[in-house]
C-alpha cells in the first residue's frame, strides 16, 4: 500500500511523462511542417532560379521526356534535397523516440 506522499510523486512522475510526450509530438510535428514548407518552397524557387519556367512546347515529340530540357538539374536537386531532408527528420524522430524510452526505462520504479 502506498502512503500519500508516494502517490503524489506517482501522479507527478505521471504528468511529467505526459508532457514529454506532448513536447516530442510537437517537435515531431514541427520538424515534418517545416520540412514539407522548405520543400515547397524550394520545388517553386528552383526551376525559375535553374533556367526560366518550363515552356511545354519546346518539346514536341518528347513530352514525356523529364530530361528534355534544361530544368532537369533543378528536378533532380529538388528530389535530391527531398530525400535528404526526408531521411533528417526520420533520423530525428527516431532519436528523439530512443530518448524517450530510455527515460521512461530509467524512471520506471
């Protein structure tokens, strides 16, 4: 049987690891946000920086072609970046999850 102040430092524990809880989601969540932003952005910016807007008839006969023109590279980037940036945040959350776990191994009475 548990005497109160053991049950006061239960609920405390409790409520401590509820809010870690609530903090890795937002930060999880954050890190996500930003990157789908970043990636937006990017996908928008790249190709008017790399070579001007994509002009469909340039390419008759190859319409299907990705590479046809010269906004290949900022495609490719783009996917380059997204992928890199993909691989971050899952490394991130996957941190941030052991963290997680090791703390609650290590409060856990």
């Amino acid at each position: 049987m548990r005497n109160t102040d053991e049950r006061v430092k239960a609920a405390l524990l409790g409520a401590k690891r509820i809010r870690q809880k609530r903090q890795l989601r937002a930060v999880t969540a954050g890190a996500v946000a930003l990157s789908l932003c970043l990636i937006v952005v990017l996908s928008c910016i790249l190709p008017t920086l790399v070579g001007g807007t994509v002009d469909a008839g340039a390419t008759s006969g190859l319409s299907a072609s990705l590479f046809a023109n010269a906004q290949a590279l900022s495609y490719i980037i783009i996917g380059m970046l997204s992928f890199l940036l993909g691989s971050c945040v899952t490394i991130l959350c996957v941190l941030l999850r052991k963290k997680q776990q090791e703390e609650d191994d290590h409060h856990e009475p």
